[in-house]
C-alpha cells in the first residue's frame, strides 16, 4: 500500500537519495514527473500524479529505507 505524504517532493528527494524521473507516458504521450513522495512499507519513494491513462501508466521509483531492506538489496547485488 503506498502512504502519500504531504511533503515537499525536492527535499524528499534529496533525503531519501532519490533520482527525480521525467518523461512521456507511453499511452498519451503527456510529460509526466515523478514528483509525489510516498512511502511503502521500508521503502521511501515518488510517484507521478494519476493523468488520466491509469495506475500501468504511473511511474515509480522507491528505495530501500530500512536496515532490512537495505540489508537484502546488498545481499542480492552481491549475487548477481
């Protein structure tokens, strides 16, 4: 479940090391920008707003914010 924050999206963004995303939606072809933070479980993230083609046409992008998580995600890039 994402946890939409009422937080300027710049220092989100900044605090969680968060690469801030732009581009066109392959449906409509609008510019769309990843500029809603949100939270997820151990995950800090941000999303871009819903423009009208639906929830596969929204972008994404998280971060592990806890140790767990962090902890897993080096383990996994050590394998590959």
């Amino acid at each position: 479940m994402l946890i939409p924050l009422e937080k300027d999206y710049l220092t989100w963004a900044t605090t969680y090391n968060i690469r801030i995303k732009t581009g066109k939606c392959p449906k409509c072809q609008k510019q769309i920008i990843t500029n809603i933070p949100f939270a997820m479980g151990g995950y800090r993230g941000l999303k871009s707003e819903d423009h009208g083609c639906g929830e596969k046409y929204t972008r994404k992008i998280a971060v592990p914010y806890s140790k767990e998580e962090k902890s897993y995600w080096s383990s996994v890039a050590l394998r590959i």
